[in-house]
C-alpha cells in the first residue's frame, strides 16, 4: 500500500470569483486538503472521506449561512 503524503489535483473552487476568498481543493488519500489560494505557503488541511462527505453535504444544505 502506497502512503500519499502531499496533496495532488489541486483546483480551485468555481465558487471563488474576483480575487477574494479563493480556496483550493486536492485529493488526499480517501479524503481531501483544502488551502488558501492566495497563501499556499501556509500550508493545508486534510481529511477523510467521511468529514469531507459531511462537509459538502453541509454546504449543500446551507448550515453556513446566518
């Protein structure tokens, strides 16, 4: 089994428009990194299969919303 240690596919979010609150998304093993667009420097963070599901599907549903 190969163990992944670095993000790979990076692209960018369709949601990030005009320079501001940019992200990216890369696959991770099962899961997913996310990093900002505008610091990749900074470094990113990972999950797994299940919290990133979790994730969009909070995001789909609006739960982020005030």
């Amino acid at each position: 089994m190969t163990v992944q240690h670095e993000p790979d596919n990076w692209r960018k979010s369709s949601r990030s428009q005009n320079g501001s609150a940019c992200v990216e998304v890369g696959r991770f093993g099962d899961g997913a990194a996310v990093r900002d667009t505008k610091d990749r420097a900074a470094g990113y963070f990972t999950t797994n299969r299940e919290q990133w599901t979790a994730f969009v599907n909070a995001v789909k549903a609006d739960k982020f919303n005030a």
